[in-house]
C-alpha cells in the first residue's frame, strides 16, 4: 500500500490576534451565523473590497467586545481544494479555500464532534470523516445527515496577503447552530383534536420532519406523538454507552421543542388510523384528526420462540432505563447476548468491562456475515474473542430458566447451557406497523409501508418514513428498498416536510452507517444488499482495513476500520454520481481516495 497509509504532517498556524480598529463599528453577522458585508470584505470569503459603509447595523446585543479577529495564515499558505484548522485565541475555526476564494466556518460536526479538517471537501460542501454528514461552505447549513444542526460562518478577509477572521466568541464556542424557524400563527387550544401535521414517532425521520416544517417557513400547528416517555434523544448510542440517561442522549429539549412550537405527546400508542376521516385513534382514547400525516414508528424486536417467556432480566433494548438495567444487572454478573445484529454485538462488546462473564449466541457461523461477508466478520469476531467473549454460533436459543422468576440459565437447542443472570435479546427487528392492518395504507408481505420518492402512502396527505419504509432507491434503478439507519430516517424527514410542503424533492443522499466496539468504529457507505464480491485493502488481522463491495463490475458499498476518510470519500465519489468499477480497487492502490483535498 506504501504511501497510502501516510499521514500528512501536522501543520503549525501563526497566530496574530489584532484588535479592532473601530469598536464602535457594529457588525453584520446575523443570529443565524450568516455574514453580511462588513469592511474589506464580501460574505465569507470572496476575495473583494468594501467600504466602511457596507457595514449593516445589528441589533444592540451584537456588542465589538463579542468578537475576536485573527490573521491566521499568508493568502499562499493554502491551495484550492485545502482545509485548516485555525486558531483564534477564543477559539478554533475551519479555514477553506475553493476556487481562489476562502470561507471560514465551525471546525467540529455538531453531530459527534468530529474534527472536519480530517473530512472531505467537494464542490462546495465538507463531508464529515466520521459519518458523513455535509455543510456548506458558505452558509454553514447541513445539507446531508446525520445531525439536526448546522454549523456557524465566520467572516473571512485578505489584507496585505494575509488570511484574517472575524468571529463571534460565543459562535466559536459552541460550533453549532440551529436554522432560524418560524412560530406557530394559530391560537390553539392544546386540547384541539385536530393539527394541521400530525406525526407519529419521535426518532429522527419524525424530529427532522418536524423541524424542516418550521424552518421552511411553515406557521400551523405540529404536533409530534411517542409512545417513549422521553423528549427525542440518541438511541444509537444506547447499545455503546448503557450508563447514559435520557438527559444525557436528548437530541432536543422540551424547551427547544416548545419555543419552536412543535408540540411533544409522550407516552402515546397509535392504535388505529382512518384515513377516510383523516383520524389517529390512541391506546388511551385520544383521537386526534389531521390534514398531514407523517408515520414514522421505526421498528420493534423480531419475535422469538423459546419456553420461559415469564422469566425476569430478559431485555429487548428500547430504552435508556433498558440500558441502565443491564449494565446494572450485569455488573460482575453473567451476560448472555442472543442476536449478533450491531445492536447485540455492541452491547456484547459494552459490558465486557463490566461483567463476570460475555456469552453471544448466533445463527450465523460469523457475525455480520450477510452484511459484512465473512473475512471483515471474522476479523471483529477475533477482536470479541480477545476480550473474552465466548461465542456459541450456529445456534439458537431453546429455553430460558429461572428460579423465582430470576433468570439462571439459557439453554439453546443443541442442549448447551450457560449459566445467565441478564440476557439481552438482539436478534433483528420488524416494522412497527401493526396498527396499519384495517387502515388501508399499503405495506408489503413483511409490513413495510410502501411510499414513492417523495415519501408518500397511497392514502391522500399520509407520507411515511425511516425504518418503517421501503422506498425507490435510485443507485439501483429505482427499485423499493428498505435501509433502517438512523441516517437515512434524517433524510426521510426532510423529503416528507417538503413533499407535504409542496416542495417536491427526491432522495439525494448515499446511506451511511457505523458501530463503534471496544473503542474501534467500522463505518459503512452505500448499499450494498446482494453483493457477489468483496475487495479487501490494508490488514485484517491489525483492523486497519478497507472493504469494497461489489456486484458484478461496480462498487456499491465501502466498509472499513482506522483508515479514515476513506468511507466519506467514497460517500462522495458514490454521491456525485460517479461509479467505482471493481477494477479500480482490486489493483492495491486506493490513494486517489485517500486525504484528498484536506490537510
């Protein structure tokens, strides 16, 4: 691989803080981050010289004292296509140069906090190493998930050949921001049994539906129902952190939800829908009319049949209070995991520090066999064998056995039995969607609703998204596709809350995915259901390693671990329309894809 695996060498950024010349002068960066004209300078980067009176007056809160402003590097220092991460003094920003012009902008992903100077730049946006999200350079907007918000702008100048940044100290901070959103117009009596977009679910298909509504400009009611007890938080992060609280996971707080009007229900069931007379019915009675519907109740446990269904500690993870039961329950305890879906291994590789014992029991002969194939399987299950997870593959679960209703052992069908103080079940899922059966909303065989790219039902005003959903998938000539990741649920709300809006737009986007075990992240870009064919790069015994799936000729997918940004990279070639032919990677050298565009 030779160069391949190189890594560019830090590069040290001469700082000059230089006070402001007039702090009177009031500044023209709006609450939202956007730059407007200020001295010397176009918004965000452009290459152009004002006039004191471009200056546009702020509000009286924009006070001089809230900014710092910096030279941060010689106008030569960066080539088209570079990034660099500058320090202000107050904080750290992302230097961009594309096309001769150079925009500044928040250097971490609100989503993780990945560092994007490591991420990918192309043609006006920066792809986040880590999952894929995209901001533009010039707005700061998130235009590709994960994540709900968007990143702050900066305001950039060249004087004298040097690079200067003007930044807000509190922006510099928090790296992050929210689009600005409309309000509610309509007085509404919380009681109404009627909203104008009603949805139901509170994962990220429903949030970012919801959110898109209000920042597209739409002013009537939304109303959000869950059957969770919670505001909407991180479920992702469930499995890797099982300590962690609701608090600690909320993607939103109930504060935010109600100053932007977007009405929360918890503890709520839909348990019929009549789309004649546009009604929700709910397991508590409440029956609530709508004009937009949006159906997005993700998925819950795929069935299983054993004997000893009474037995206590038996856990489907839902929850944070599942997760904090079993970390408790397992603490010093024996575990026993059922399923090596992600969720299940991740929980597996979670409680290794905590527990006695670590037992995976799988119908596989390796894990992650049908979506990793079996080399990139082996190779994690090696990593779980290391730390002392024992694996009873090929097997499934007979029987759980308890005294006093307190689970002691599993037993599995071929007459193995393993000692067991907690279990938890993590064998796959199905659709939430039995409440649909008398509606009249189309599902398929396996209870996936059926929509069309704009993510509408065939019932008139009913669009349906995230895990629930097959729909057109355009790298595979339209064909209907159901992908249940927690990125793809983001775009699907956005596509919903425009549709609805009569803004008709289609799914552009590469599906993305991760799993994080034993402080190791696999990352995962495409689609790669039926491939035929798998490419390996880099070293599978190390785990530093690229996977490309292929189907006949072409590239559909990428895996890989410790080898980033590889994944993203691939995310944006796959994005922009472009196909990777098998050849392209079988020949060993992959440094075309590899640190491209960023320093």
């Amino acid at each position: 691989m030779g160069g391949c695996f190189s890594k560019p060498k830090p590069v040290e950024v001469k700082v000059e803080l230089s006070l402001l010349e007039k702090e009177k002068e009031m500044d023209g960066l709006s609450p939202n981050g956007k730059a407007s004209p200020f001295a010397d300078c176009r918004p965000n980067g452009a290459l152009g010289h004002g006039s004191d009176d471009d200056s546009t007056p702020l509000p009286l809160y924009h006070k001089p004292r809230d900014y710092v402003e910096a030279s941060v590097c010689h106008v030569k220092d960066l080539e088209n296509g570079q990034m660099r991460e500058v320090d202000l003094g107050s904080g750290r920003a992302l230097l961009i140069k594309e096309h001769g012009e150079f925009s500044a902008m928040g250097h971490k992903c609100p989503h993780y906090g990945a560092p994007l100077v490591k991420g990918v730049l192309s043609k006006g946006h920066v792809r986040c190493p880590w999952h894929g999200a995209c901001f533009n350079i010039a707005t700061g907007d998130i235009e590709d998930f994960p994540g709900l918000d968007s990143l702050p702008t900066f305001q950039v100048r060249v004087e004298k050949d040097k690079v200067i940044i003007r930044a807000n100290k509190q922006a510099l901070q928090s790296q992050k921001r929210s689009k600005p959103m409309a309000r509610c117009s309509a007085v509404i009596n919380s009681s109404t049994g009627f909203s104008h977009v009603l949805i139901i679910g509170s994962g990220p298909a429903g949030l970012v539906c919801a959110e898109t509504l209000r920042q597209e400009g739409f002013t009537d009611r939304i109303v959000m129902c869950t059957m969770d007890r919670h505001p909407p938080y991180d479920r992702p992060k469930l499995s890797k952190s099982l300590d962690s609280t609701a608090e600690q996971l909320r993607l939103r707080s109930m504060d935010f939800l109600q100053d932007h009007d977007i009405e929360l229900l918890t503890e709520k069931e839909a348990v019929a829908i009549d789309v004649k007379t546009r009604s929700v019915t709910f397991e508590d009675g409440l029956r609530m009319e709508y004009r937009k519907l949006f159906i997005a109740t993700g998925s819950k446990p795929k069935p299983m049949n054993y004997k000893g269904k009474d037995v206590r500690n038996v856990f489907h993870l839902r929850t944070p209070e599942d997760a904090n039961s079993i970390a408790r329950l397992a603490n010093n305890k024996n575990a026993v995991i059922v399923g090596t879906s992600f969720v299940g291994m991740e929980v597996a590789a979670a409680l290794t520090d905590k527990a006695h014992s670590v037992s995976v029991i799988g119908v596989e002969s390796v894990p992650f066999k049908t979506a990793l194939g079996e080399k990139v399987g082996k190779a994690i299950m090696k990593l779980f064998e290391v730390n002392r997870v024992k694996f009873y593959m090929l097997n499934e679960v007979s029987e759980m056995i308890g005294h006093h209703g307190q689970l002691k052992e599993v037993v599995l069908k071929s007459g193995k039995v393993l000692r067991a103080d907690v279990c938890v079940i993590g064998a796959g899922s199905i659709p939430a969607t039995g409440f649909l059966k008398q509606s009249g909303i189309h599902m398929d065989s396996k209870g996936f609703i059926t929509v069309n790219k704009m993510m509408q039902t065939n019932a008139d005003g009913v669009f349906a998204g995230g895990d629930v959903v097959i729909f057109p998938f355009p790298p595979r000539n339209n064909k209907k596709v159901n992908i249940p990741h927690w990125q793809m649920a983001h775009v699907h709300g956005r596509v919903a809350a425009l549709s609805m809006m009569g803004r008709a737009t289609e799914i552009k986007t590469v599906p993305y995915f991760w799993s994080a075990m034993f402080g190791k992240t696999i990352r995962y870009a495409g689609y790669g259901d039926g491939f035929d064919d798998v490419i390996i790069q880099g070293d599978l015994d190390e785990l530093r390693f690229v996977a490309f799936y292929t189907r006949s000729e072409e590239v559909v997918a990428v895996a890989s671990m410790n080898y980033d940004p590889i994944v993203s990279r691939v995310a944006e070639v796959l994005g922009s329309g472009k196909t990777i032919k098998k050849r392209d990677v079988e020949t060993g050298d992959i440094s075309w894809l590899i640190d491209k565009g960023s320093q």
